[in-house]
C-alpha cells in the first residue's frame, strides 16, 4: 500500500500557564501550553509517537520512517535511523 498507513502522536505532559510567558503570575486554570521537559528532544518525543503508531503492528512491515522536525537533535545523524533502531525496525 503506498501513503501513510498509520501514525502515531506524542504531547508532553509538563504545561506551561500562558498567563507564565507573559511574565505574569502562574494562576489556577486558563490556556496552558504543552513544553517538553529537559530530558525530551525531538528524538525521544518521536520514538514515544511511532510506539504508540506501532501497537499492534507486525515491525516487520514498516518500510519507512519519516522524520520531520524543526528541532533536530543532532547536526550530523540521521534520527530517523536512531529512532528506527530504537523501535527494532529494519
């Protein structure tokens, strides 16, 4: 089958008060944004959404992986080949 089958999504669970990035005290309640913690890069956010896209499924079957980020991890690797070896793809 060409196109993408299946995907998977991950939000980190640390929020941020909107009210906090204005320099404002961090009240009770309102919009709150999603920001990763210090230990989560764009890596480790992607291996977390292709396992929650892989449950169920026979690894043996994925033939790509794409990664697109804004944030890249590293300069000079190439993640997806770090995230596939990370979910025991081929």
């Amino acid at each position: 089958m060409i196109g993408i089958s299946q995907y998977g999504a991950y939000i980190p669970p640390t929020r941020l008060a909107l009210r906090a990035l204005g320099g404002g005290p961090a009240g009770e309640g309102g919009p709150e944004k999603a920001v990763a913690w210090n230990d989560e890069d764009a890596i480790t956010m992607a291996v977390a959404a292709a396992s929650h896209c892989l449950r169920g499924t026979d690894r043996d079957q994925v033939d790509a992986l794409i990664l697109a980020s804004t944030s890249h991890s590293f300069k000079e690797k190439q993640g997806a080949a770090l995230i596939a070896r990370a979910l025991s793809l081929r």
